[in-house]
C-alpha cells in the first residue's frame, strides 16, 4: 500500500505498455499482482473516465459536469468490483486458470485502457460541447442538440469499449495458451458486466442531463425499472403503438 | 548482359540476379523493390544528425530533409525544434491570414490572422492527446513530446504550403465578390496542404514503431472534422460581422453553416443579375 511518487511515476508511463498491448509484459504483471498497480489503474480510470464524464455533463450545467464527473467512473468502478467474484469464478470455469485477484487485475486493465482513451477524447467532447446550441436556446435546436451529444457519446464510448477488449485478448490468449479459452473467457466477462453495467448506469442516470428536468446527481426514480425493460417498453412503443 | 559479365547495374548495393528455370531458359528478372525510407533507420544519412539551429533551418529541414526533423525530435534538444516549429507556424498562419483578410478588409486585417493562427493550435492541442493515445494503440514506442513534435511539424509543413498559395489566394480575393468562392478557394488549399501535412506525421510514425497506420487515419479524419468546425465557431473569418464570436444562440455545424452561405450567396447572385436586367 505505501506507494512512493517515483513508483507511480514510473507506473504511469507503463500505461503506454497497456496500450500497446504487449502481451509477455502485461501477463507478467498479471502473475505478479500488487496493491500499487491497482491504485493506480483505479486512479487512471477516475481521471479519465471522470475527464471525459465532466465534459459530457458540461453541456447541460456546470453542476451536472461535477455529478456525471464523479458517476462515470463510478460505473465502471462499481460494475468491476460488483462482478469481480462471478468473473474470477467464470475464468477457471471456462479454462483460464487464474485467481481471483488475477481476473480482478485483468478486468481493471481493460476498463484503465478504456478510461484512457476516454479520457484523450474528452477534449473533443469539450469542444463539441462547445459548439453545440446551450439548453437556453430554442426547444426545437436543443432536441436535436441533445440527440447530437448522445449519439457522440454512445460513439465515442463504444469505440473505447471495443479497443480495450480488443487489447484484452492477447493477454487472455498468453495467460491461458489457447485462443478458444481466450475468446470464450472474453465473451463470459463481456455479458455478464453488460448486465450488471447496463443497470447501474440506469440507476446512476442522468449523465448528460435531459434539458426538461432539473440538474440532478440522481433520478427521484432511481430504483424504479430497468434498463432492459426500458428498452424492450421503448422497442414495444416504436412496434405496436 | 548475362550473368558472368558484370554491367552498370553491379555498382548498385542490390545487383539484379537472373533466375535460371529447370528448364534451362532465363526468367524474368526480379526487381527489386527500392529502399524505403521507413525501411532506413533515422540517423544512419550523416546529413540528418545536423542539428536544426533555428526557424531558417526548420523551414528548410521540413520541406527537404523531413527525416532530419524526426530524427531530431528524437534528441534531447528537442524542445528547441519544437519552438522553432511552433514559431513558423504562428508567423506562416498569421501572414496567410492577412491575406485571408483582404478579402473584407477593415477589421479582418487583424481578426482574421488572429483566428487563424489560434484555430490552428487550439485544433492541434484538442487532438494531441487522442493521437498520443491511438499512436499507443498502434503499437508506436512514441513519447509524448516526439508527438507533440509530429503535430508541431505537420503545422509548419501545412502553414508553409499556405504561404506558397497566398499570393494565389489574394489574387483571388481582390477579384471576387462571393464569399462561398473564396471560402472554396481557401479550403482547397488548405486541404492540399493538410495532405502533405499528413504525409510528414505519416513518415514520423513509421519511424517511431508503428505497427498498425488505422488508428492514425481515424485520426487525420477527427483532425479535419475539428479544424473545419472550428472556421465555424470561430467565424467569420473571411466575411464580416457585428461581433467578434458568434452568439451562444447562433452556434452551428459546419456543413450547415457552409449550405447557409451558399443559399445566401445564390441570393445575392440572381439579386445582382435581376438588377443588371
């Protein structure tokens, strides 16, 4: 736990291995688990994640920029330790003989490359926040602005998702010797941290902030529903209304 | 030539050889391919280890020797290139952008190479960090400052070539009436430019261990997006108006701002040709 500044120093340009996705260096690191690493994985997901969550929530008020802020990297948080047991069991399970805290690591490492490169695009965000019309203006801009800012989001959070699972699968495939185990491992964590993901996202909502209610950290209906019942409500109503 | 008797081409350090099938009758000679700059290691060329001493020969190292420039940026003096290269393009900016102001004249004299200049670098300093991330990505052993060095050369190379068509450009504007022609005209050249610019940060990252070009190129296409965006947030920058910035309320895409300009300059073109009937 005592983490000197030289060693975070010199972990924090051990990120760029990370990025790289070498895996014989990652795989080391795996098998040689410390306290360090993991804080500072933790730190790297808050500052980038939290970064580019600031940015989205800036469009909608200064305040909501500090709560989606302080949110993003909660979820990410929240839904790595949430299902860090069920994914350390899944992994032997489907052949990857790891430990626990093993797993938890390798996990870490995907969603700290992912808040990474969140966070190199939270300038981006920024400046398209910038150049999209402010919830003051006119009702009609603003709907059109606010589908603008989710569809970017959703872009921009799919693309770092889908980088940061893409530089998991060497690591898997060196840990376990096999391409098949590493895909089947990939896929298993995948779906269960979409379901948990996806709900805790829906209880931590809003993170952009909808122009028609108030500035809030969280929704008065926070427990109420679900994310997959909205969706299949909002398929229901887009079908057969 | 046949291949005891040695010809011109033996000089060379990779003699063409003449296969001899089973059968006995020659094959065609197999070319082989010309050495590639990447394939070259940086500093090998005595030429390349001069040092760039300052904007003169930044200028001439960017536009001859671009290797001399990476290799440099990998140097410990590289800060000192970097400022060099940051120098020119601020003044190259700043001038083309005095001739972007002709066009209005008055106020745009100063405004227009003022919002060139700051566009240009706030534009490399949002994308800095996605690049250093995807050229991570890539597999490049980049350091950041190497990057910020790449992005600073593909500024000067783009700003420079901007000067070459100034004199072009401010023909154009003392010419022309419509706003929509010579907006054309700039972006034209702008985006010739940028296409060398690209080149240069191309070739930096091939020398810097880059494994995979994809990241970069979604790269040069976020670069593009957010410099085209930002002649919008920053306008105007050719024609006139009564404010500086445009208002919060009058914020805009590009493209939509760009339709708008046509639909308005067709309108002041068929009112020109109606009152000359």
């Amino acid at each position: 736990m005592n983490m000197r500044a030289s060693d975070l120093a010199l972990d924090v340009r051990q990120l760029s291995v990370l990025l790289r996705g070498e895996p014989g260096l990652i795989s080391s690191w795996v098998r040689g688990w410390t306290m360090n690493r993991v804080l500072l994985y933790i730190a790297v997901i808050f500052v980038g994640a939290g970064c580019y969550g600031a940015a989205m929530g800036y469009w909608r008020d200064p305040l909501q920029a500090f709560y989606t802020g302080l949110k993003f990297p909660l979820v990410i948080l929240l839904t790595t330790l949430g299902n860090g047991l069920l994914n350390g069991m899944l992994a032997p399970l489907l052949g990857l003989n790891i430990g626990f805290r093993q797993s938890l690591l390798v996990i870490f490492m995907s969603f700290t490359i992912a808040a990474a490169i969140l966070g190199s695009f939270s300038p981006l965000m920024l400046f398209l926040v910038w150049n999209t019309p402010p919830v003051s203006a006119l009702s009609g801009t603003v709907s059109v602005a606010y589908s603008f800012m989710q569809l970017a989001t959703v872009v921009m959070i799919a693309f770092a998702g889908v980088m940061a699972n893409v530089r998991l699968v060497p690591v898997l495939r060196e840990l376990s010797g096999s391409s098949a185990v590493a895909h089947k491992v990939l896929f298993a964590w995948l779906a269960v941290n979409l379901l948990l993901g996806s709900q805790i996202i829906w209880i931590l909502r809003p993170f952009i902030g909808n122009p028609a209610i108030p500035v809030e950290f969280l929704s008065v209906h926070a427990f109420e529903g679900n994310f997959f019942e909205a969706v299949f409500q909002a398929a229901q109503h887009l079908l057969f209304r | 030539m046949n291949g005891t008797n040695p010809g011109p081409l033996d000089n060379t350090p990779n003699p063409i050889k003449i296969p001899v099938s089973s059968a006995g009758s020659y094959m065609p000679p197999v070319i082989p391919s010309a050495p590639s700059g990447a394939a070259q290691p940086l500093g090998t060329n005595p030429a390349e280890q001069v040092p760039i001493t300052g904007p003169v020969s930044a200028v001439e190292a960017i536009l001859r020797q671009p290797r001399r420039v990476i290799f440099q940026l990998k140097q410990p003096n590289a800060g000192s290139v970097i400022t060099s290269l940051l120098l020119i393009a601020v003044v190259c900016s700043l001038v083309y952008g005095v001739i972007v102001g002709t066009f209005s004249g008055g106020q745009q004299y100063w405004a227009a190479p003022v919002k060139i200049a700051a566009g240009l670098l706030i534009s490399a300093l949002i994308c800095l960090p996605s690049l250093y991330i995807f050229s991570c990505l890539g597999g490049s052993q980049a350091r950041l400052v190497e990057v910020f060095g790449l992005v600073a050369g593909l500024l000067t190379l783009m700003t420079i070539l901007l000067i070459g068509f100034a004199p072009v450009a401010w023909v154009f504007s003392q010419s022309t009436k419509s706003l929509a022609a010579m907006g054309g005209l700039h972006l034209a050249f702008w985006l010739v430019a940028t296409i060398f610019g690209v080149r240069f940060l191309h070739a930096g990252f091939s020398h810097l261990g880059t494994k995979s070009d994809g990241g970069m190129k979604v790269w040069v296409v976020i670069f593009v997006l957010v410099v085209l965006q930002m002649t919008t947030a920053l306008r105007p920058i050719i024609g006139t108006a009564d404010t500086f910035l445009p208002a919060a309320q009058d914020k805009k895409f590009f493209l939509s701002h760009w339709f708008d300009n046509l639909d308005a300059d067709g309108g002041r073109s068929r009112k020109w040709k109606g009152d000359g009937n």
